[in-house]
C-alpha cells in the first residue's frame, strides 16, 4: 500500500495527509522508500512479497487487511476500493456498483483461473452472499393455489385451530410432512413414501412462535433430483423455505388492504356467517371508544422525553404542522379558544423591518445580484454605479468595501471568499438572526471592529464557529477582517440589538400585561383543542397592533390552501430526539401566529431554539410583538425545506452551524408521515374521539422511542 501512494495518481486531502505520515514514519525509522511508479511492478512492494504472491497480470489487484470481502484495484492510473455489499460488488470509492473498477475486478474473477488466495476468498463470498439472497427470505416453498375465499369447510376448520393441531405431532414436536399425491413435474414418476428432514424452522401465528420440523419427500425415481416439498395449504400455513406464516395472519393483512370490515372476514373465514348482523359496526365503534377510554396509561409519563437534555422543558423546540385535521362542522373550537380582553400598547411600526441591513429593495436586489456575479456572467459597470448610489443613500457602511473592490477590478464579480458575506447582508432578514444576539459573541464582534485579530486564538475561532459561522470561514480564508469591513460589522452590530433596545427584561410589557388563564379549566382533560401535558396555560394570548396591518413581504410565503369544511390540521412539537410534547388542532390555516401563540402563552421562557420549516416568518413575527421575549432564541429552518428560502439569511441555516449537525431535524415531517395511517379514520370523527385517537397515537410512537432510546 506504501508503493501505492508513491505512484502519481490524482490524490486529495486524506491521501497527501498519509503519505506524509509514512515519509516522516520511514525518515524516524530508517526506512528507504522504495519507488516503483516507471513499471508499476507492486508484486515487490515491501511487506507484501512474502505474505502474497501475485502473479504478474495481477498486479494492478491489492488484498485489504483484515477484511477478506474488499480488496483495492488500479485502473488508468486511478485506483478504488472495492467491497462487497449486499449481493453484489460496490465500488466504495465511485459508489456506484457499474464503475471501471467493478468492471475491471469482475473480469478477473470471471475469466482468470489461477487466483491469489485473497481473490479466492472474496469470489468464495460473493457466491456464498448471493446463495444466501436466492434462497432467503424471498424464497417461497409453497406452490398451491390459495383460495380467496375459504369455502372448504376443511380449511375453515383448520384456520381456526391453534398451530399444534395442525399436522402431526411426535413427543410434542410439530412435524410437517407433504402429502404423497401426485406425480414429478420432471419425470412424472410419483413420489416415494419416504420423508426427509428438511430442518427445524419457526411458525409465526398472531400471537405466538412455534418450532416445527419440515419434511419433504424425494422422487422415486433414482435418476430424478426433483424434491417435493411442504406446501402448507392443508394446514393453512405458508411456507417461506426457513420460515412459515399462519394463513390467519396473511388474511387478515389482504382484508386490512382491501376492506374496512376485517374481523367480519375473519368471522366468514371460520364459517359465521351471520356474524354482520348480529354485531353492527356502530356498536363495535361504541366498544371500541369506551375500552380506548378505560386503558390505564399515563399519557403524562409518554409524552416527556427522558434524555437529560431534555425532560420538562426542552432546549429546542422542532415544531411543524400535520394534515390530520376533522371535520368543521364537528369542531368546538369557536367556544374553546380563550381571548384576552387587554390590548397591548405598542407601536404599529414593524420592529424586523429596521432590522434589516439594507431596507431599500432596489439596492438589496442589485447587492444580491452583485454577489451572485462571476467572469462567466459578470456584473454590469451601470449596475455597480447604481449600488454605489443606492448604498450612499441607504447603507453608507457598506462604501468602503465596495469601493475597495472597484479600485481592485472587482466591479463585475466579487472575490469567493465575500461572495457569502454579501448576499447575507443582502437578505431580507433582520440582522439579528445573522448575528445572534448573544453577550459572548457580540463582545468578540465589538473587538474585531476595532481591529482584534481572532486567527489565532482557539476560543475566538470557535465561537465564531458555533455562533457565526459566515465571520469565521470569512476569517478562516483571509486570515484577517479588512478594515474596509469594520463599519458594516459595526453597523451589523447596532441592527443585532435594535429590536431589543425597548425591552428591559426577558420579558416585554405587552406579555406580562397580558391576563393569566386562571378561569379556564380543561374540558375532559384536553385543554380545548390541544394536548400539551407538560405546557400548561402561562398566559392568554393579547392583542397587538401588528396584528391588524397586511404584511407586504412575498419570499419564503408558506402556502395556505383552502381546506373547505375539513380543520387545517394538527401543530405538533417535537424535542430533537422525536419525542412529541403535545399537539392541537388549528383553528386557522398555518402561520406563524400558531407557534407564536404557542410558545408566548405555555411557556414561562421560550426555548434556546426553535427548528420550523418557516422560521424566517416566525422570526420577525415574534420581534414585530415580542422582541424582549423572544431575545434569547435561536430560529433556524429545517434541512428539508432550506432549499426553498433563496431569500433567507444564511442565519437561518441549521446546516450552517457544526455543533447542530447531529440533530434530526425531519422528526416533524417523520411524524407526519406516519399520521397518515390514520387520517381517514379520524377525519369524520367528533371533536373529542379525534383528539382521544391522536393522543393515543402519538403516545404509542412516543413509547417505542422511548423504549429504543
């Protein structure tokens, strides 16, 4: 492997980063290296000649130590590690399982006969791999017909016994034998009257594992191989060659599929007929909603995550909206949702909008078009004096920088490592989600401003790499801040903490004014529309100014549909782990007053972050009504819908921060995924069976969770 990496391939980071490591390994050592890259020869390769005799035509084929399924190949002066995965080969370098690496080790192993051990070993593999897949849990051994219909009043009777009825039994061991009927599909010679043991494998009924041994019988003609083996109708079971399936189990899935009336098939099966009339749905419905009612659970105990980051109060919030909704006409909530007769004092002036780094549109678009500029489509010189214009008029910080890059022959396209910076500072999102608003960040930002270099001190770097990670790849790639920038992160810094200079606490006059829901006990222990067990009612919701004004801003609009007589659906919210803290049905369609009203009334401090498809909205929603409130807490945008806000400060990019990589921040849209399972089962349902089903639901995938964790 050594001789290898000596050889002029095209090499990247990881292998420049080992061969140093074994240059500067030999050098301590006093080992001369060896370099064969004029024949290639690495039949001779130090360490390998002893332990792997390579034929010549085979040289360009590398064993890997330890892991006798890969081996590394050599093709035109690249090479790749071939593995196998699955069945088959897969190229781990190209990942593909159709490169010329594939292509070029399959040909040796197809048509090469003399073999070096390891090539052996791994062809002995690949072939024992794809015998297992032919004849594993794919493998079916039955062969006869199954009717739709169970007729036959042997196959009634015999559906319905326990599995150790079925077949024969010797000292309390189940055997399956197949009948001796018939002739050899082969030879048409019949079958022999003997069994053989086929092997011990597990039946699976509905609820229970049984052991049996499976026979089958041979040809009795001595020049036929053919076998009968065990089919199962007779016993209504199916047999999967190492496995077999109750027919019972089978059944009721195909009756899941197809119908909604599974038992009364099941009842058919066994031959009650009368079954449909003497027990109506509506009264299996009935029973059905008093036992849901009577199940002792603690539903409290499910939906709190355990995890020490978490319990009671979670750090981050992920929160999202479902589909699941019922019907309009079936709801309560008109008499459910409680209101605040005081109005808060504020002003109708949007808090956000001052908070963005460049207001006038015209020179946001023609700063976000300058930043998207390159040689291949370069900046017009008329567009660059109108930016030059419009930030003297608008943004004066943002001069120097740019005139810099005009008397450098920057005009038509920025350098790349500023091309970031720009189109952040042309976004239309306030300042404050670029730079979060936090004491330690902010002093670090204050002293660079004034030419504090942080390239060299570790603690700098990384909290600048955690808090704001567009200064630190800017950092990272010029080694210094150019004092041309230090206005625009001075006027960076005054926008960061705009919004809060009003408020005096944590907390904003508007929300503490606001009543407290003292008056308002919860109806049937759902509080009106919703389910937060561990969120209880802090206080109502009031009145703000902004809440009358239309909002003039167009990008990163949510869709809203029209959900005619159907509730637009169920807001969730979940810990990073996937644990639900509760839901409740939204009375209007989502935006971002649902979260707002959320986190403003059930919690005493909002959380450190909150993970939403539409965060950016959120965002100034909250800083146009409660700035102070909400000063402390990070809103970052969802992986999966990232994508969609082209408009959006990088801020808001959970991607963009390392130490957040590791969370899951699809649990809501996993969620929902697997509410639609029971849709169509909750949506015509009344107000108080839907919210009892949704609980229990969410409560049952809350407790595998918890029980995998």
């Amino acid at each position: 492997m050594r001789n290898i990496l000596l050889i002029d391939l095209p090499g990247c980071l990881h292998i420049d980063c080992l061969a140093g490591i074994l240059v500067r390994f030999d050098e301590n050592v006093g080992i001369t290296a060896h370099h064969q890259s004029q024949d290639h020869s690495y039949a001779h390769a130090s360490g390998l000649e002893e332990d792997v005799q390579i034929p010549p035509n085979l040289n360009d084929v590398w064993p890997v130590c330890g892991n006798p399924r890969a081996a590394v190949i050599v093709t035109d002066q690249s090479f790749a590690v071939i593995d196998i995965v699955g069945n088959g080969l897969k190229c781990l370098t190209c990942r593909r399982g159709d490169c010329q690496h594939i292509s070029k080790i399959k040909d040796i192993l197809e048509q090469v006969t003399d073999l070096p051990v390891f090539l052996l070993e791994m062809s002995a593999l690949l072939e024992s791999t794809s015998l297992k897949r032919k004849a594993g849990a794919g493998s079916v051994a039955s062969w006869k017909r199954i009717p739709f219909q169970l007729e036959s009043i042997h196959l009634q009777d015999m559906v319905a016994k326990p599995v150790m009825q079925r077949g024969c039994t010797v000292n309390g061991n189940l055997h399956l034998i197949p009948t001796p009927g018939g002739m050899c599909a082969c030879c048409h010679a019949s079958w022999s009257n003997d069994i053989y043991l086929k092997g011990e494998y597990p039946v699976f009924t509905l609820q229970s594992i049984h052991r049996a041994s499976v026979f089958f019988r041979k040809c009795s003609n001595e020049m036929c191989d053919s076998e009968l083996q065990y089919d199962g109708l007779s016993d209504c079971l199916f047999n999967m060659t190492t496995y077999l399936i109750d027919h019972s189990v089978l059944r009721q899935y195909m009756y899941q599929f197809l119908y909604g009336s599974v038992w009364v098939q099941m009842q058919n099966d066994a031959g009650h007929s009368s079954f449909a009339s003497q027990l109506h749905y509506n009264k299996f419905v009935w029973a059905w909603y008093g036992f849901l009612r009577l199940l002792d659970i603690d539903y409290h105990e499910q939906f709190i995550c355990r995890e020490q980051t978490c319990g009671a109060q979670p750090d981050i919030i992920i929160c999202d909206a479902t589909h699941l909704s019922l019907r309009k006409d079936l709801s309560l909530w008109k008499d459910n949702v409680p209101k605040a007769t005081k109005e808060a004092k504020q002003s109708s002036s949007s808090v956000y909008r001052k908070s963005i780094f460049l207001v006038d549109t015209q020179t946001r678009k023609l700063l976000k078009k300058f930043a998207r500029s390159s040689e291949a489509h370069p900046f017009p010189p008329n567009d660059f004096l109108m930016l030059i214009d419009g930030c003297k008029e608008h943004q004066g910080s943002l001069l120097p920088f740019l005139n810099e890059l005009g008397s450098t022959g920057h005009a038509t396209a920025p350098p790349a490592t500023y091309k970031p910076l720009l189109q952040a500072l042309s976004a239309t999102s306030p300042v404050c989600g670029l730079l979060h608003p936090e004491a330690e960040l902010l002093e670090l930002l204050e002293k660079m401003a004034h030419g504090f270099s942080p390239r060299k001190d570790l603690n700098a770097m990384a909290i600048l790499t955690n808090k704001c990670p567009i200064i630190a790849d800017l950092i990272a790639s010029e080694q210094v801040l150019p004092e041309v920038l230090f206005p625009v992160l001075c006027e960076l810094l005054r926008l960061a903490v705009a919004p809060f200079e009003q408020s005096t606490s944590s907390q904003s006059p508007a929300a503490v004014q606001a009543e407290r829901s003292t008056d308002h006990p919860p109806p049937d222990d759902f509080d009106g529309m919703c389910f937060w067990p561990h969120f209880p009612q802090q206080r109502l919701r009031p009145k703000y100014a902004m809440d009358g004004l239309k909002t003039t801003r167009t990008s990163c609009r949510k869709d809203s549909k029209n959900y005619g007589r159907m509730t637009p659906g169920v807001f969730a919210a979940f810990c990073p782990h996937g644990i639900c803290y509760g839901f409740e049905i939204m009375n209007q369609f989502e935006s971002p007053n649902v979260p707002f009203t959320l986190l403003l009334t059930r919690f005493e401090t909002p959380p450190k972050m909150i993970v939403y498809d539409n965060a950016c909205h959120l965002h100034a929603y909250c800083l146009n009504r409660e700035p102070g409130m909400f000063k402390k807490t990070k809103f970052l945008i969802d992986r999966l819908h990232w994508p969609n806000h082209t408009a959006c400060s990088v801020g808001y990019k959970l991607d963009g921060y390392s130490k957040y990589k590791a969370i899951n921040s699809q649990v809501a849209e996993q969620m929902n995924s697997s509410l639609q399972r029971i849709k169509v089962q909750l949506s015509y349902m009344a107000q108080d069976n839907f919210l009892w089903h949704c609980r229990f639901f969410l409560w049952g995938k809350n407790m595998k969770k918890q029980s995998v964790h």
